[in-house]
C-alpha cells in the first residue's frame, strides 16, 4: 500500500517492509527538498507499528547523484 504524500519520493508498506523509492531519474540528484523529504518518511515510519525495515532504493540509470 502506497502511504504518505512526499515530493519525489513514493513510499510502500507491504507486510512490514517500507519501501521509499527515489523518483527523480536519470540520477535522482539530492538536494535539500529531497533529504527533507525522504526525513520525512522515515520519521513518519519511525512512528508506525506496522514498519520493521525500510528499503531505499531509485528509479533511474543512478541510485544517487548530488
């Protein structure tokens, strides 16, 4: 199930495992919105009992660039 309203990212939560997926391809650059976004999730998730783990990954060519 899709949670949260986050700037690009989208986060699932499927039998207590989040997973955040970055989606600013072609190299998901980070900058301050997407740190603040993605603190924000896993604050967010850090408060729901149904999230043992948490999976970060990208779309895109790049995990991460910036």
């Amino acid at each position: 199930m899709t949670i949260g309203n986050y700037p690009d990212i989208n986060v699932t939560l499927d039998d207590y495992v989040a997973t955040v997926t970055i989606q600013r391809p072609p190299h998901n650059f980070f900058d301050y919105n997407l740190i603040c976004a993605i603190a924000d999730a896993f604050e967010d998730l850090d408060k729901n009992p149904d999230c043992r783990a948490i999976v970060l990954t990208a779309e895109g060519k790049s995990f991460c660039a910036g």
